[in-house]
DNA sequence: TAATCTAACAACGA
DNA sequence: CTCGTTGTTAGATT
C-alpha cells in the first residue's frame, strides 16, 4: 500500500484548503510541462488562464473545479495518484512536477502526476460538452443522494453492485480504495447483482456509503495521499476494516481477509460476512 | 426462406418506384394502427402530416426517407420484414396494415408490419439529430464508397468482418442476407478480424459487395419480398452462392454449404473456401 | 497495483 | 431476421 489514487474524500480536502488558500488571488504565470494532460493547445493554455482571478471553487466526484473570472473553468483530475501542492512566495518548489500555477504575489501550486491524469481549460458554455465531466452522477455526500435515491439507482440493474457503485456516471467520487470497505460494512460481495440487493441491504449500503467517506474526511483524507500543504492525511491501516487487509482476520468473524479478482479490479472481502 | 429481411436492393426498389408514383401528391387522410412505430403521438402525427405534398424520395441504408413538403420528413424503416404497398383509388387494400396514408385523390398506401419498424415524422432541423439515422454510413453504391474507402474503414480495426460491414453506422443497407454471397466471393470467412485482410483480399470485398448489390437491384429485389406493387423480385433461389443453401455443394469446390453460428446471427458458408 | 476511454461483444427486450 | 440498451472485457493511454 505505497502510492494510492484519490477519491472523494481527497479531493474534498484539497477543495476546501484550495478554495481557503487561493481564491481571489490572480494568475500571474503559467508553466505546462505535460502538454497531454491539457485539452487544448499549451500556447492557448497558457494565454486564457494568465491573469484571470481564481473564483470559487468546488468539486464533484474526483475532480476538482477552479472557476476562472469570470468565464472560464480550471478542471483537474488527479488520475491515478498525483501531488497537487501549493507553494509560498519564498518557498522552494518540488524537484518534480508537470504543471505550475504561480499567482501575482508569487505563491501558486505544482501538480505532479504519477500516472495519468488531466488538466482542463474550459468557457463557461463549453462546460456541459465537457466528455469527463458532463455526465458525471451525484455526489453521495450531496442532499439529493437519499436512500431513496440509491433505492431508484439499483432497482432493474443487472449490474454488478461494486461496478455500479464505482461507474462515476451513477455516482461520483467512489474509488477502488473506499468501496471495499463500504461493502464490507453492508456485508455485501462486490459481485451481488444490484436488483437483487434487499431493503435492509440497500439501507445499509446507504449507511456505510456516508460513514466510509465522512470518516476518512474527518481525518483529513489517506495517510498515504498529500494534501495541499503536504501533508498526509490520517485516514491509515487501522481504519481500514478489510481494504488491503489480505491474510488478516475479519473484525467481525475473524475468518481471514481474501483478496479477489472482480472484473479488472482486486477486491479485498471477508469470504463469511460477504458471500455471493 | 420464407420471409426475408429488406436490404438495400429492396429498399432502393421501393424508392424507385414510389418516387415515379406518389412524387407531389398531396396526403388527404392518414391512419395509424400501430403508434408505437411513431417517434410522435398519432394525434400530432397526423395533424403534421394531412394536406402536405410529397417531395423528393431517397434511401439511406434500410432507411427510406420521403420529403413532405415543405419542411417535413417521413422516414421509413420496414425492420424485420413488412409489405409496403400501392393501393389505387379503386383498388381493394391488404386485409392486414398498421398504417394507411390517402392521397388528395384516393390512391395511397399502406404498410404492414411483420416484426418491428418505424414511421418517423421529423422536422427538417430535427434530421441531423435523429438518433437511428444521424449515424448511418455510407451508401455501398454511392461514387464515394471507393476501395480506397473500403481500406479506411478496415484498417485499425479489430472487429469481425462480418460484424463491421452489417453494423450500418459503418455502410449503410447490408443485412444478413446479402453478406453471405458477399464473404462468399471474397472468399472470407465472417469471423476473419478487418484488419488481417491482405489487399487482394479488400479488393475482392470491394466487388463483391458492389456486385451482389447491384445483381438484385437489377432483377428487382429479392423473389420473397413484395415491391411497391405487390410484385415479388426475381433474385431467388438460383441467385444465392451459399446464402441459405445448406448442405448444398459449394458452387467452386463441391464441399457441402455449413450453417453456422457466428456471433449472434447465422451464417452460411463453404468450410473450404472460407477458411478463418 | 491503480483511473478512464474506447472498441468489441454478449444478452435482452421491443 | 433488426436495432437499441445495458453490461462486460480487453487494450491503450502520457
């Protein structure tokens, strides 16, 4: 357990710090040196975002965005693990990054991808075009996600519940490291079809979806991911309930910890508290 | 082989024959027995539709569209089988239809559906968004579709030959009847992957897909399908190589014809001269 | 090992 | 037999 990928929580906590930290402030420079990870032309990058001042901020599901006043929109998804972090005027940069955002009074931020991962430029009315992100599905730390909700999202889908929960286009933010806990805790195999989940199930699952997130954003996201002032969160091994937890007893049966293949993913379930 | 899909030969006959007989009647009276074929309710369908006069006529693919002018478009898609038939002022009508459209002087037509089909009324601005047409392909007959084209669309592609050419958003009006000659004649197994052909190969498919086209055209569509007038084609038993001709020898090498299973649908084929 | 897109494919329904 | 939708899988991406 090196290196893992941020999801909801993570981004929730940058947001937050970012939208503390640099709104208001205007961009001054900017220094691309991952030209793929942009939509457009770095030329063009560059032109519209210097010199425009940072508007709100929010997020939803994995990405983050970064209003750019009055009319243009930063997107950034950090992929499969990057360092997003912001620098002070006098402070000294990291040795590696891939894209750099310096504001009029000389503080701003670097992102280093570690693998994957992009950086978009887009109008106000380019937004609900954008591939990545128009279709995204509802944030489950959102009001509107009621258990109902969740009720309507799995009934009639022959899905299986661990790619559905993760599919960003029915709900956004659930990554391969939560869920197996989020399972865990309703007792489900990531293999249950949806439309076979019952009402406690699916309440359950409900409950475990809030309680998984909310905790690990409570402690300020993984302890193995930076945040924007770099440093670890304190979401680590003893909260996990059987994420990566392969060999050890279940803290429910005691039975050890399976990892298994589901789909192209590794899940990690205790074979008696979740059976098929 | 009793009833048989249309395909492009049928449909363009159809569309011969419609234009030379219904071009600038204007529509009296329609009547619809089916309204889930519509893509409007009947009500609306209907008030758009009387008292417009019959425009230009083409095809695309399956797809038949008649302009009603000024600014409508009746598309047609006759699905699994349908008779689509004439009917003069004094004429007796199919005991049988799902829909009837009168001329101002009492001729019209009716169409009958045997499985599935389509009648949809579409603005002229609402064309290049009308979901089962927007995407079609090229016609195999229009001066476009060179062997130029043809490698185009093959190369890069890891998709089953058969696959590709009968998916219309790639050529528009191949089914499953005419593509046994047409592998047949090039020789191809339809599993054969699109990007494995040689160029003798390509060049092959090429004629034979014009060739077998436009062998039915000019005998007047399929002998199982009724035109405009009720009339049956003269492309018949005798016309096809291998197509429904199991346990029949093969017309090179003698080899009895194999029905087989490929993907979801039937074909047949000479083991022998269709390797894969 | 992760995330996401795309192409290709299977199963199902209308 | 046709066609669209849904879901699954393999491959590619920087």
């Amino acid at each position: 357990m090196n290196k893992i990928m941020p999801e909801l929580p993570e981004i929730t906590v940058l947001n937050r710090q970012m939208a503390k930290e640099i709104t208001g402030k205007h961009i001054h420079e900017v220094e691309v040196c991952q030209p793929k990870c942009l939509n457009i032309p770095p030329e063009q990058f560059v032109e519209t975002a210097v010199s425009k001042a940072i508007g709100q901020i929010y997020s939803r599901g994995k990405w983050l965005f970064i209003k750019l006043k009055p009319d243009y929109n930063l997107l950034i998804n950090l992929g499969m693990g990057a360092d997003l972090l912001y620098f002070k005027p006098s402070s000294k940069l990291p040795e590696k990054y891939q894209f750099k955002l310096t504001f009029a009074e000389h503080s701003g931020f670097t992102i280093r991808f570690y693998w994957f991962g992009y950086i978009h430029l887009l109008h106000e009315k380019e937004l609900n075009q954008h591939k990545l992100t128009a279709k995204l599905g509802i944030s489950p730390l959102d009001k509107e996600f009621t258990k109902q909700y969740l009720v309507k999202l799995l009934e009639k889908r022959k899905a299986r519940i661990k790619s559905l929960l993760m599919d960003q286009k029915n709900i956004a933010g659930i990554g391969n490291v939560y869920i197996q806990d989020i399972l865990f805790n309703a007792r489900l195999h990531p293999n249950r079809k949806a439309n076979n989940l019952s009402d406690q199930e699916i309440s359950d699952l409900y409950d475990a979806i809030k309680n998984v997130l909310n905790s690990s954003i409570k402690k300020g996201g993984l302890a193995y991911e930076k945040n924007f002032y770099g440093q670890k969160g304190n979401f680590g091994t003893e909260d996990f309930r059987v994420g990566y937890k392969t060999g050890e007893p279940c803290p429910v049966c005691f039975a050890p910890i399976e990892k298994i293949r589901t789909g192209s993913t590794s899940s990690y379930i205790c074979p008696k508290c979740q059976k098929l």
